[in-house]
C-alpha cells in the first residue's frame, strides 16, 4: 500500500488550502481515510476521517465548521480541506489509512503571517 500526499502549501490569512492524499496497492473503499496533523512542537492531532465507500465523514469537533473531507473513487484519491487559515494552522498535515496502519509522508501547510 503507498499512499502519495501533495506537495508543501503557503497560503495568506483567511485562505484556503486543498491537500491531496493519492492511494494505491489496495481497494480504496476498503479502509477510511483519517487525517492528522502536527503543528511546530506539538504532538499529533486527530482532525477527522472519511468512508470512500460512501462519502460518510466524521469531523472532530475543533475543526468541523473549517473543514472538509472528500474522496474521489475514480483516482483512489482523498482531499482535505481548510478554510479560514490562521497561525495556529500551520502544521504537517498527515493522511492515514489501514486503519491508520500506512501513512503518507505529510504535506506542510504554512500561514504566511
């Protein structure tokens, strides 16, 4: 299973950022799509998971009114996101799934303030 993740974002206040999650090796709609974040100095942060089986989602509460998760079957690819950047939204971004058993190496999201 490879799970491939876009490359590093920079983006203003306010805006908004989409980071992809490509999978391969494995039946897509088998296992949900969690994501994850780090921001500089803190530990991993649980934002969310969807079923591509369905499109179902589970937001944790911090972040369900900023984001969102899609999944597009026809690539096997997952999509996160973030509207509203602050400072406090800079981080790696992690996408996992195998029940959080292969991850992707992370896409850094930086807000430019």
């Amino acid at each position: 299973i490879q799970v491939v993740q876009s490359g590093a974002e920079v983006r203003n206040p306010g805006a908004s950022v989409k980071v992809s999650c490509k999978t391969s090796g494995y039946t897509f709609t088998n296992y949900y799509i969690d994501w994850v974040r780090q921001a500089p100095g803190q530990g991993l942060e649980w934002m969310g998971r969807i079923d591509p089986e369905d499109g179902g989602t589970n937001y944790d509460q911090k972040f369900q009114d900023r984001v969102t998760f899609t999944a597009d079957t026809s690539t096997s690819t997952a999509y996160v996101e973030l509207s509203g950047l602050t400072s406090e939204d800079t981080a790696v971004y992690y996408c996992a799934t195998g029940a959080l058993e292969y991850w992707g190496r992370g896409t850094q999201v930086t807000d430019s303030s």
